[in-house]
C-alpha cells in the first residue's frame, strides 16, 4: 500500500511538474509572438512589396496562433489584407514597386481577383512599377498579372489560358445506393441549389443562366487582359480555343501573352535595375506580413466607417470548433449590428457580403437587424464574390448597393429539403415501422416514411409564403413593386453587371467605393475605418480547441478528396442544415 501511494504521488507529480513546464513554455511562446505582432516594420528607401499570389483566399485572414507558434505560413490568405497592402504600398513614397510572385493560388471568387486587379491598376496609375513572374500561371493568377508592367516567365513555363468551364456535382444517383432521396418544395424556376440532389444533369433554366455568367465573366477577363497586353478581345479568345496552354514558351512571348522568359534567380536583376541599384546591393524586401503591420491612412477623425466582414454560408447559429468554416451565423450578427447602432462613435456602416445563403430564417432576422440598424445610421453593401439569395436577403434593406461586375447575386428564392431515409432503414437495413396515431398528421416529419401529397401541398404552400415574404422584402428596400421584382426573381443568379441593369445593385465598385458612399450619406468629410468583427484573440483560439470535434479527421479527408471533400461534407453534415434555405447551389465550381 505504501508503494502504491509513492509510486501514485510520484506520477501525479510528474503530471504537474509536465503540465507546469508546457504552460511556462507555451506563455513565452506567446509573450514572443505578441510581442513581434507589437513591432512595426521600418520601410527603407527604394523598397519593393512581394506579393506572393500562392494558397487559398477568404475576404479576411485567420489570425490562427498555432500556426505563428509553430512557424507556418498561415493556411488562408485574406482578400481584406491584399487590398489594404497594395493601398498602403501606393501611398509609402518609399515603397518603389510590386513584385508578384505567383504560384498556386486558389481565389475564392472571380470578383475577388478582379478587386485585386483593380486594386493593383489603381497603384499603376501613382507612377510605380508592377513586375510579375511566375514558373506557371493559372488562369486567376494570369489574370491578376496581366496588369503588370512586365509579366516574366519561366523558359520551361506555361500560362494557363483556355476560358472558363461550370461542372456542377450531382448526387441523386449516389444517395440511392444508399436508400436515400429529397423531398423537395421550391418556388422559382432558376432555383438550382437543389439540383445537386434531386437531378442527375443541370436543368435547362439552371444551364440558361449558368451560361450567362460564365460566360460574362470571361468576357470581363478578356476585356481586362485586353487592355493591358494591347491585344484584341478575338486574339485572346482564339488563343484560349488553340490551346495555348500547351503552346512552348518562346511562342508565348510571339503571342504577347508575356513579355520576357527569366529563370527565377534571374528575377533579382530585373527587379534592381527598375529600382536603379547595383547588381551587387540587397533589395529592400516588404512582405504580405510586413505590409500588414504598417500603420494605414487615417482620412480624420470626425467619425467612424465600420466595415462588418460577413461571408460564409448563412446559419442560424455558428456550431463552434476551432477549424470550422466560416459563416453567418444569425445570432451573432444581429447582435454585432445592435452594437453598431448603439456605437455613438460609428457613423455609417459598409457590410461586406460574400455569400452564396444559407438559412432563410437567419437571413430574415439579419434583413430586421440592417433595417433598425438603417433607422439610426446609414448602411452601405460591399458585395464580394457572392451576395445571392440569402446573401441578397440580408442585403436589400441597405442604403446604397455596391457589386463587383463579376459578383453573382439575385438568386431570389427559396426551397425546403428534407431527406427521406425510409429506403434505406426499410429496404437496406430491414428495419419496420408500425404506427398508431390520434390526428391526421400527427406522424408528420417521421423517418418511416415519405410524405404523402396531402403533407407536400401544405409544404410548398409554407415555402411559398416564405418566396413571398422574400419578394416583399426586396420589394421595399430596392422601392419597386413586388410584381417588378418577381419577374427578375424566380431563383435566377445575376452577375453584377447585369443586376445593375435590373436594379438590384445601385453601383458598380468594390469596398473602397463603398466606404466612400456611407461616409457621404453620413455626411463625414473626415472619418476613419475599422473592421468588424474583432478576430478571436489566442485565448479564445485556444479555448476553442476543447470544442472541436473531429477536426483531424476532417482535415485528412480534406487533403484525400481535394474538390471532392465539399460534396462529402454536405451529405455527412445535411441534417445539420436549417430544412428552409435561401441559397444558391450548394457548390459553384468555375474552372
């Protein structure tokens, strides 16, 4: 007994002293890492911004601690911090130039690289010089660079150029091996989101109008890269039609698609003969990081312009964890925008939108959260790659509305579906099911068995109040009649450029023109910005961890299934979908 004791404290000792030794660790870790986060970076003349076009893009950046621990590059890039960077760089009469590094980068939307672009000619215009270079451009990261003043390639490299293709994912077929189908209920012909699960091919409304953004979209592209190579919008199409992303890189620069073929470690030479240096002399080097920490303009302070960043599907409510998706989640937002209204300080909002929808009861209670917050100051929407339908939902209430020309919004509709699962307990499982009841519907909703048409007619009449309720809304915040606004509804997705002509936009422009628009409403002539919603400090980063499941797990298959994870996700978590949605498909993918 008196062992057991000693060898039980020696081991509960060890614990503690294990336990005591990984906290101390861990606070420096973190006393370092804030404290590099304090330091701001000194700009010295004749330096030069790298912006390295490389990994996956969301509107903001995830302040994610372990990875500033342990030394990774974080796994996002931020949209919000390219723009800011390249602004700042433009205004730093000490920064000289960009230089672009592209590699594989993965743009969350066509809008995204065309702010990006814009941002990028705006910087063209004080003067300074844009150098790019790449072993290999996609197609985005093509587009991008084709503002530079010299677009560099690899001997052996190759641009990426053959236009654009929608190949949308359908899973009818593999849910009923499994016994599983959709009982669906929708109003408006366009609403495709559903397609993905009831259907084995697109729709022809669906085809209609997925046709029409893509190819709006290319034409944006060719129209834009146009500009910049001096080259026809034909030659650069028929270009995409012969292949030209097979083409030998000395064709390329025949073509003008580049201007010149360096090996990478020739770059440097470029770079400082543009800045006037000696072969022999370092480059002053800023990065993405770099840029980040640098104080940016303050136009005054008469007042302040919030951004609210909201992207993201739709929900009711955020399910938590530490590496969960980024969303909408209702609750919180309508809370965040009370405390907005209430901010004295606050004089206008922009709210930024990138999504495609989600839940439509989330999206009617953030459509009342923007109109209370409308009644005390003015409200201005950013509209990022996406704001369709419940996007647009929670939108229409604003001010003023600004999209991208290739953001894809309207989708006004709305739909319910709910999996019946009697197949595969019944048939596949050999499970069986009697049933007693004491009213007419009292079984309404069970997994036994499908609804019946007496339960589906009161379904579509409850998912037609809601298209109704839907229309009303966008009837009274872009002042048209509800009959105007259902002859462009019907589900159908607009490019922004289009949306303008049918008014659901006011404007065309990115979130600069946006902050510009509140702060003219509110009536500022001096005014600062800020961005809502604060990021999660490293505690609550790491408080998280206690409620993530499954993370891990999750992660592996991300990285085995690459494109083909989302559709997996989507059938292993649909039960944790609100059954009423305002969304657009569930997956967009544009190649």
């Amino acid at each position: 007994m008196k062992d057991f004791l000693k060898y039980t404290l020696a081991t509960v000792t060890g614990i503690i002293a294990v336990s005591a030794v990984m906290m101390f660790l861990g606070i420096i870790s973190l006393i370092g890492m804030l404290a590099s986060e304090q330091s701001k970076p000194k700009v010295k003349d004749n330096s030069v911004f790298v912006l390295s076009l490389s990994g996956a893009m969301q509107e903001r950046s995830e302040d994610d601690v372990f990875s500033q621990i342990t030394g990774n590059a974080p796994a996002v890039v931020g949209l919000e911090d390219v723009l800011n960077s390249i602004r700042k760089a433009k205004d730093d009469d000490n920064i000289k130039g960009i230089y672009i590094e592209a590699g594989m980068f993965v743009p969350d939307s066509p809008a995204s690289t065309q702010a990006i672009r814009k941002q990028l000619a705006d910087f063209k215009e004080s003067g300074k010089w844009i150098v790019a270079y790449a072993d290999a451009y996609t197609q985005s990261t093509y587009y991008i660079c084709s503002v530079a003043d010299k677009v560099l390639l690899n001997p052996q490299g190759v641009v990426d150029w053959r236009g654009l293709a929608a190949q949308p994912i359908f899973l009818k077929d593999l849910m009923a091996k499994f016994g599983v189908k959709m009982q669906l209920a929708k109003v408006g012909k366009y609403k495709s989101a559903p397609e993905m699960f009831t259907a084995d091919k697109m729709s022809g409304p669906n085809r209609e109008q997925v046709a029409a953004y893509i190819n709006g979209i290319w034409d944006t592209m060719l129209t834009d890269v146009a500009q910049s190579r001096k080259l026809s919008k034909q030659r650069l199409d028929a270009y995409a039609d012969s292949m030209v992303t097979l083409a030998a890189a000395e064709e390329l620069v025949k073509m003008k698609m580049v201007d010149k073929l360096v090996y990478a470690s020739d770059v440097k030479g470029e770079i400082k003969r543009l800045l006037g240096i000696d072969a022999d002399r370092k480059i002053n080097q800023l990065t993405l990081a770099d840029m980040k920490n640098l104080p940016g303009a303050d136009n005054g302070k008469g007042g302040e312009v919030a951004v609210y960043y909201a992207y993201g599907d739709v929900v009711d409510t955020n399910p938590g964890g530490i590496n969960t998706e980024a969303c909408i989640a209702g609750d919180k937002v309508c809370s965040d925008l009370e405390k907005l209204a209430d901010d004295d300080d606050v004089k206008a909002v922009v709210l930024r939108v990138n999504s495609g929808g989600g839940s439509a009861y989330a999206s009617e209670q953030i459509w009342h959260a923007v109109t209370k917050l409308r009644e005390r100051k003015p409200v201005v929407v950013s509209m990022g790659g996406m704001a369709a339908s419940g996007g647009y939902y929670l939108s229409c209430a604003a001010n003023y509305i600004y999209a991208e020309p290739t953001t894809l919004t309207g989708s006004i509709g709305i739909f319910g579906m709910f999996p019946d699962f009697s197949g595969l307990l019944t048939d596949k499982l050999g499970i069986k099911f009697d049933e007693v009841t004491t009213n007419k519907h009292s079984a309404f909703g069970t997994m036994a068995r499908p609804f019946n048409a007496e339960e589906m007619a009161y379904l579509n009449a409850y998912i037609d109040r809601g298209y109704r309720l839907f229309i009303k809304r966008v009837a009274e915040g872009r002042k048209m009649s509800t009959a105007n606004v259902d002859s462009i509804a019907q589900g159908r997705v607009w490019l922004g450029s289009d949306a303008l002509k049918v008014k659901l936009v006011d404007g065309l422009g990115g979130i600069d023109d946006a902050v510009a628009k509140a702060a003219e409403l509110a009536k500022l002539t001096d005014y600062n910005t800020a961005a809502y919603p604060a990021q999660p400090t490293w505690m609550e980063q790491i408080m998280a961890v206690s409620s993530a499941n499954g993370n891990y797990l999750d992660e592996q298959l991300r990285q085995t299934l690459g494109e083909y994870y989302a559709p997996f996700k989507l059938i292993k978590d649909i039960n944790r979908h609100n059954a009423i949605q305002a969304r657009m498909p569930y997956m967009i993918t544009i190649k």
